[in-house]
C-alpha cells in the first residue's frame, strides 16, 4: 500500500500545520538539495556554523513531524523570494531553481542545459 503527501494551496491555516521559517528553508535548500557542505553554507546564509546546524536541525525535525503525522507544510514569509536567495527558470524545459543572492548569473539550466534561463 502507498501513501501520498500532497500540497494544499490555498487551504486556509490549521492549527496542526508545520512552519517553516525562511531561514530553515534556505538551509534544508543548501544541505539537502545543493549538498553544500556545513562551513560553506553558513557562510551563504551569512550566520555561524552553529546557528546554521540549529537552523537545519529544526528544519529537519519540522519536515518528519509532517511526514510522520501527515500534516500540511507552511512556509512563514515570502514565498516567492526566500531569505538571501534569487529564483531563476528556464525558458526551454520551464525547470525552476534558486541561488544565492549575489552568486554569478547561471549560464545555463542545471536539467537540460538550456542557455535560456532568466529571473523568475
């Protein structure tokens, strides 16, 4: 038997959900997607190395509380640019990734190659 865990935009807060601060969204972003190793990431984030562990930490727990209790995932803030990143997409395979702010402009989209890529 499978489960699934789907997104539900637009459903209005409960009081069951998970928050997730930008901050820890950006640090489960560097560790778990972009695999950046703990010092380089604290330091893209602009905080300590041990600000940055208790960050994804917290972001980790958070995560498997809603996994395992099947709750919503809510992201506290902007949620179109989060903390100290920028948001690019690519005009060929529509692929939607994000930087560091101030990382050099990507030259091409990480899954296809597509020199087609601008600020989303």
């Amino acid at each position: 038997m499978s489960s699934y865990l789907k997104a539900n935009a637009g459903v209005a807060d409960n009081p069951g959900d998970v928050e997730l601060t930008n901050e820890e969204l950006e640090a489960l972003l560097l560790s778990d997607l972009q695999c950046v190793f703990p010092g380089p990431a604290a330091e893209k984030m602009r905080v300590s190395s041990e600000t940055y562990d208790q960050t994804l930490g917290s972001a980790h727990r958070k995560v498997a509380e809603a996994i395992w209790k099947g709750r919503a995932v809510k992201i506290n803030g902007d949620s179109h640019r989060f903390a100290g990143l920028e948001t690019y997409r690519c005009g060929y395979c529509g692929r939607i990734w994000r930087l560091p702010r101030g990382a050099d402009y990507p030259g091409e989209c990480p899954r296809c190659g597509s020199g087609y890529v601008c600020r989303h």
